[in-house]
C-alpha cells in the first residue's frame, strides 16, 4: 500500500511539473509564441511589436527576412541570412541606416547585443563592421532556440540610441 501511495505522489508531483514548464515557456514565448522559426519583427524594449509603416504595408512590407523601425531620425533595416535563421549556422546580421531623407548614414558605430528576454544568458555581443552606403555587418550566433532579442545600439557623434528586433527560432 506505502508503494502505492508513492508512485501516486510521483505521478502528480511530475504532471504538476510538466504543467508548470508549459506554462512557463507559453509565458516566455508570449501571445502569438512561434512553434516554428523566422516571425523577424521591429518591437519596443518592452517587445511589444511595432506597426509597419502605412507606406509599406500596402507595398508589401519588407522581405521575411528584414525588419524596419525608426528611432530619433534615423530609419533603421534589420536583414537576417540564413532566413529562418538557425542555431547550426552562423547568422549574417545586416544593418541598413538611413536618415529621415532617405539619405545613408554611414558615420555610425553599431553593436549588436543579443539575448533572449525572460532567460538569463552570457554576453552575446556583435560589432558590426561598416560596408559603405549606410551599410553594416556582421556574422554571429544564436546559441539555442527560442524568442531572441536583439538590440541594435548606434552610436553616431557620441549620442546612444537602441532599436529592437525580435525574432524565434
């Protein structure tokens, strides 16, 4: 009978387990969470998703692999290749930055920190490189599926500002 009893309070204590670990990856991967990988998309700090501008809505938006978001006169692209991107593979991470004129900025610093909200994770910082014409890169990874934040600080005459992107793999 005493082994009865513990094998019950086994079981219960599991299922309370794996109720509990559902609920907390529905919570870290929040509403509308991704089963599958790519969702790239312009968000607040807070990762509330940023609209896309009327303008580029009705021409399509941007490619699937390419979010947009403008911050303090600047208008800043976010390309991923591979898309969806994966943790087996480096990801290239291309920053395109315009000023309100359409005009390139190529006058920026720009690093790239990503990390994945709701988790703590080590320093997973990327430098991008200029390429000219408003253009930066680099290449780096994702160390595990998931929701991943990645935000873009750009330095421009000494005056921090950060975008963010969200996106899952």
């Amino acid at each position: 009978m005493e082994k009865k009893i513990v094998i019950a309070v086994s079981i219960i204590v599991l299922l309370a387990g794996a109720i509990f670990l559902m609920m907390w990856r529905s919570h870290i991967m929040g509403p509308g969470g991704r089963l599958t990988a790519g969702g790239l998309m312009a968000v607040s700090a807070q990762g509330t998703p940023l609209p896309v501008p009327n303008a580029q809505a009705t021409a399509g938006g941007p490619p699937q692999n390419t979010a947009r978001q403008e911050s303090g006169g600047l208008i800043v692209f976010l390309t991923l290749n591979p898309y969806p991107p994966s943790v087996s593979k480096a990801s290239d991470f291309e920053i395109s930055l315009t000023d309100a004129n359409r005009q390139a900025v190529s006058d920026a610093t720009i690093s790239l920190d990503l990390t994945m909200p709701g988790m703590y994770m080590p320093p997973n910082l990327l430098t991008l490189e200029p390429k000219g014409a408003g253009k930066y890169h680099a290449t780096g990874r994702f160390t595990m599926r998931g929701l991943w934040r990645m935000e873009a600080v750009i330095t421009i005459n000494g005056n921090k500002q950060s975008v963010f992107f969200d996106v899952w793999l």
